[in-house]
C-alpha cells in the first residue's frame, strides 16, 4: 500500500493553514516517515525524514512524549 498523494500536498497544506501543530505520514511509497510540525503562516517547514530502523519523535508541543517507531508505521505492525 502506497501513501495517497493527499497525504503529501493537500493535507499537508491544509494541516498547516488550520495551525494543526504534528502531521506524520508515512510514505511507504519511499519508506521513510514524514514529520511535519510546527506551522508558521500556513506552512510548515521542511519535514524531518526518517527511515526504517529509526524512530519518530513527538514534538512536545503535542502534550505527550512518544516515539513512534518507523518499521511499525510503515508495515502496520
């Protein structure tokens, strides 16, 4: 299964213009995980990129501290 191309263009402006602070995708098309955080004027900048064998930090702007681990995100596990 590959990432709908919603995941990486409009959601992720769309996120951004609602101020939405995280938006994870997991691009299993090119096997890594996309974070997206902290939106400034309806964008947010580069993504941080991770690959498999690394995991996602949560941004602690979301309240929580959590790392996601890539592999699982990718496969489903």
């Amino acid at each position: 299964m590959e990432s709908d191309p919603d995941d990486l263009g409009t959601k992720v402006e769309s996120y951004a213009e609602a101020g939405v602070p995280v938006y994870v995708v997991a691009d299993r098309k090119h096997g890594e995980v996309l974070l997206h955080s902290d939106p400034g004027n309806g964008k947010y900048p580069a993504p941080q990129r991770y690959e498999r064998g690394a995991s996602v930090p949560v941004p602690a702007s979301v309240g929580v501290t959590l790392e996601l681990p890539v592999d699982t995100l990718l496969d489903g596990d």
